[in-house]
C-alpha cells in the first residue's frame, strides 16, 4: 500500500471500494455529506488546512481497519460480531483524522471531534479509537482516558472498551491480567506500560496528565471545562496524540463548553479561523428541512436502516408531531438541531455571492475612494470600553430605478491594543492578522487604539473625516452606550438619531438587510471582518412575526456582531428617508428554532 501525496473524492471512491472488495469495512447507501465539516490538511500552499508537505497515508488509516476486526460489538444485533466499520465512517471521521500526516510521519490531526444524533455508533467508535491509541499505535508509554461529564457515563465508553479487549484473543493474550475494572495495562514498546482510565467530571481533578489518547463523550453534559482542558493540554509532551470528542447537540445555551467548541467548528468551517490540527464533522439535518421527513432522518442520521431503524425514526417523529413538549428533544436527540430560540440569520454561501458578479462569480472590490460624492448613511455600535466597535458606511444606489444597481457597505472596526491578542486567544479569530493588514477602506482591516480602552476620540475622528469626504445625511446609534459620543458628533454638525435594540425599530431594517444580500443587491467587498460578524448573526422572533437580532454575551460567547449592528443602523437611517424600493420582504417565520 503506497502514501499519496494529494488526495482526491475520486481517490476516496476508490479506495473505499477497494477496502470494501478486501472485507475491511462495510459498504452502505448513505451517499450524503456530513452538514458541516471543516477543511481537510492539504499540500496545496493557498487553501484552507494548508500544511506544507501534507501527504494522505492509506496504510495508516487501513492499519487501523485491521485492528479494528481484532474487536467485537458488544450490544444489540451486532453483538459478537466484529466491528467492521461502515464505509461512512472512515470516509468522514476516521481516514481524515488518521491518515493526513507531517513529512515526517506524525499524524496532522491532533483534534477529531463529531457531533451526530444517537444510535448511530458513538461510544462504539470512540472504544475502538481509544482501545487503538492505548495499544496499537506503538506509542511508548501511551496514556489514555475515556472521560464524560460524569462517572456513569466515562464509564459507557471505558466498559465498552473493556468488553471488546477481554473478548479480543490477540488483545488479551498481550495484556494478561492487565484488564481490570479500574485500569486498563498494556506492555508498551521499551519496556513501558500503557495504561487506559476513566475519568469523569464530577470526580477528582487530575493533573500531570501526558496523554496519548483521549474520548470525551456527551460533550453537551460537561458542565465546566476542567476535564476537557486537563484532557486537550496533556498531550504537550506527545508527537501525534489524538483527542476525540463526540456528542449530539446540546440546548443551545451560551458559555458552555460545547457551545465554544460549536463555534470553533462554525469559524473553521467557514475558513474565519485556520487550525489544520483541528478536524470536525456535524451530522445534522437542515434547520429548513421538514423535520418529520424521512429523508430529513436519512440525512442526519448516516447509519439510518442499519444502526438506527426507520421505523423507530418514524415513531419518535410521530411522537414529536404529537407531542410539541417533545419536539426540540427529537430535534436535538435525533436530528442534531441545537434546540435554541436563536436561528442562523445568513449563510456564508448567500453573502459571499452578494459580492460576486452575476456572470463570473468573480468577487467585486468595494473601493471607498470611488463612493465619495454619493449619499451616504452611517451606522454606529460602540462596544464596551474593551471590545470591538464598528462604523458602516451604507451607500443606496445612485439610480433607484435600476433593478440591478447594488447598495454598498463599507464598515470600519476598532479595538484597544490591550484586547487584540487576549480576544485572538479566546475567539481564535485573526484579530492580530487584521490589524497589520492594510486592505481595509482608508487604513488597515482593524485600527487599533492605544491602551486598555477604546479611544471613542479615534471613532469621532474617522466619522468627522468621512462626513468632509462624503456628507453623512443621517447616522444611527444605539443610545445604551453611545449617547454622549453621539452628541459630540451633533455638535460636530452630523445629523445623529438614535435606533433602538428592539423589535420595533430592527425588524424592518433586518428583514431589507436580508433580501437586499438574498438578491445579490449588497456589496460589500467581502471584508474578512464583517464576513465573520456575519456569520456570527442570528435572529430571534416575537410572536407578531417581527426579528432583531440576538446580541452574544461577550463574557460567555466568542462570536460578535457589532459590524452587523452597525450596518442595521445605517440601513435603517436609509430606510427612513426612502421610498418603497428598499422595504422589506419577505417575512421571516421561526417555529420551534427553524427558519421557515
């Protein structure tokens, strides 16, 4: 079996098809994709997961599919079986995670995590990885621990483990007594012991870890991060160590530890954040999907008619329709829908076409120096002294009777100079990266001002600057935190206006905003920032139909919206003043947390 340097859908057809001809995995009729999954390492300089020399080891990844035979399933129809892995599995979870590897041989991916809906074989794959790392990927000395939020469940994936090594001859016969309830031991390579454990959240706190390996399951239920954190930074002293985390979806709730890790996920997907270590799959189905569909089931669940059954999907959706006290369990339980009220406002495909010429797809440059003259608008979002704020420049189009002719967006962010690397850190966002680049509109993507605070002085300097450019005719602000730098600029002779947070004042704006960038009718240069706040955004509905949307938690939450915010303003400002061309439609409708 040779390595391959570049590796392709068409290598991974075939090699799945070979693998399948040899009786190494099982072949299925799941054709789909996982609903988000973050770049794979590449050798290719330029694209997302770059690493330089990066080659696909297929050796690697079938070393593990032979060991994985030496295993038996311990529940249920497959009991007794041995645990060939379904095509699926080793095409989105395992092959990425094992087989991408340095120039030198060490493995590329340190983090594998997967999010999926029950029954479709967590705690299995998690045993046979962590019972791989603990004895047969000939690390000396590996150590490895099954940890959960709680001693019951470290324990689902620890017995499990336990189980498939006592019923594995070549296993036992290696490990000898080794196999007990508490710990497991294996004659490691020198004459070191490897050893795998259970630990668990509600238990003692573990320090000096050097972990090998690692399985944390139900990320949902860990209610502090102190085992993840103790788990992931125990691996320093280790030159391929993997860590895997697996979990369904949680309730949505703001400043958990799945809730960062969902977010990561999201920045990674979306190319806002680069971390090649790093390999994520989300098996979901769509929030806009009919959710009592079966190919909605089908397509969340990819051991659908094998590991999970139709008809028991078709009873839990039948028990969910009738049900509505039910329904968000089915959605999260099920499906893998985080159940919060808050629903994804814009997709990244929508907006990244918006700049984008119709015919090419070629993306449209937003050059600040050709707007000056036109009537322009101004929103603000002035942040708490210490974290991002944000301008918008919203220019209607010159011709209002040219269907074709696109409003322009043009935003300006600032933070102090004490938070870019301590906000870097905890968001993993480029905020270091942004504020040395220049491409920005008349300086760098991020200004950053000097100490701990925002320097507003800096904010109502650019705005003075502007409005001699291009007269502002009308600039909105939230007037929590703005009021006192909104009546500087009134004094400097902008006309300013207050918009509120709500409901009433944001809806309208919000809905415009949408079917504005819905109908490729907003340019907006593709700014690396704003496209972040962007996909950061999410709405919430009152009963009356009407949206706003839905302000992070800083403390909690690595996503913001301020440049968003800001545009909303702007947009609103417009609104006022315009006939009925810019007025919003359609109208959003959210039940249950889906778009509608």
């Amino acid at each position: 079996m040779t390595a391959r340097g570049s590796w392709t859908d068409e290598d991974w057809a075939a090699q799945l098809d070979a693998w399948a001809a040899e009786g190494l995995i099982e072949r299925t009729d799941w054709d789909l994709e996982p609903l988000i999954r973050t770049p794979e390492p590449t050798p290719q300089r330029g694209r997302p997961g770059y690493v330089p020399g990066a080659w696909f080891d297929v050796a690697a990844v079938e070393h593990f599919l032979r060991f994985a035979l030496l295993l038996r399933h311990t529940k249920a129809r497959w009991a007794g079986a041995p645990i060939r892995l379904f095509d699926w599995q080793v095409r989105w979870e395992i092959g990425p995670a094992l087989g991408w590897k340095h120039p030198d041989g060490r493995r590329i991916i340190t983090t594998l995590i997967i999010f999926i809906p029950r029954k479709n074989g967590k705690s299995t794959i998690a045993s046979v990885i962590s019972l791989y790392l603990w004895c047969a990927d000939r690390e000396p000395g590996a150590e490895v621990y099954a940890g959960a939020g709680d001693r019951q469940q470290a324990k689902i994936v620890y017995n499990d483990a336990l189980t498939m090594a006592k019923n594995s001859p070549a296993i036992r016969k290696k490990a000898g007594r080794g196999l007990l309830r508490s710990v497991m031991e294996y004659p490691g390579a020198a004459g070191s012991l490897n050893v795998f454990r259970a630990l668990s959240a509600d238990g003692d706190r573990q320090h000096g870890l050097n972990v090998h390996g690692g399985a944390i399951d139900e990320l949902h239920v860990h209610k502090s991060r102190w085992l993840v954190d103790a788990i992931e930074t125990g691996t320093g002293s280790r030159d391929q160590p993997l860590i895997v985390i697996i979990s369904t979806a949680d309730k949505g709730e703001d400043g958990s530890i799945f809730n960062e890790k969902y977010e990561l996920i999201e920045n990674l997907a979306a190319g806002t954040v680069t971390e090649p270590t790093i390999y994520a799959v989300v098996f979901a189905a769509d929030p806009d999907a009919d959710p009592f569909a079966p190919q909605t089931q089908r397509a969340a669940n990819p051991g659908y008619g094998l590991t999970v059954s139709a008809a028991y999907l078709a009873k839990e959706a039948n028990r969910a329709a009738a049900t509505p006290a039910y329904l968000n369990e089915y959605l999260r339980l099920h499906l893998n829908i985080r159940t919060k009220a808050d629903v994804r406002w814009i997709t990244m495909a929508d907006w990244d076409a918006s700049a984008q010429q119709r015919d090419t797809g070629i993306p449209i440059p937003v050059r600040y120096d050709e707007l000056v003259g036109r009537a322009c608008y101004a929103g603000l979002d002035l942040s708490s002294t210490t974290d991002l704020t944000a301008l918008s420049l919203w220019f209607p189009p010159q011709d209002p009777d040219d269907p074709d002719e696109p409003h322009v967006w043009v935003p300006f962010f600032w933070l102090p100079e004490e938070s870019v690397d301590k906000l870097a850190r905890k968001t993993r966002i480029p905020f270091d990266r942004w504020a040395g680049d220049p491409r920005g509109h008349c300086g760098p993507l991020l200004r950053v001002t000097e100490g701990n605070v925002v320097d507003y002085r800096a904010v109502r300097e650019l705005v003075g600057r502007l409005h001699a450019q291009t007269p502002i005719k009308a600039l909105g602000y939230d007037p929590w935190n703005a009021m006192e730098t909104a009546l500087q600029l009134a004094d400097d002779g902008i006309t300013v206006e207050p918009v509120r947070q709500g409901y009433g004042s944001l809806s309208g704006p919000t809905k415009a905003m949408e079917r504005l960038i819905l109908g490729r009718l907003v340019s907006h240069g593709g700014h690396p920032l704003l496209r972040w706040n962007i996909d950061c955004a999410a709405v919430r509905q009152d009963p009356a139909g009407n949206v706003k949307p839905v302000k992070p938690d800083t403390r909690k939450s690595t996503k913001r919206i301020d440049g968003w915010v800001s545009g909303l303003n702007a947009l609103a400002m417009h609104l006022l003043r315009s006939g009925p061309e810019a007025k919003p439609e359609p109208k959003i409708r959210v039940i249950d947390g889906r778009r509608r």
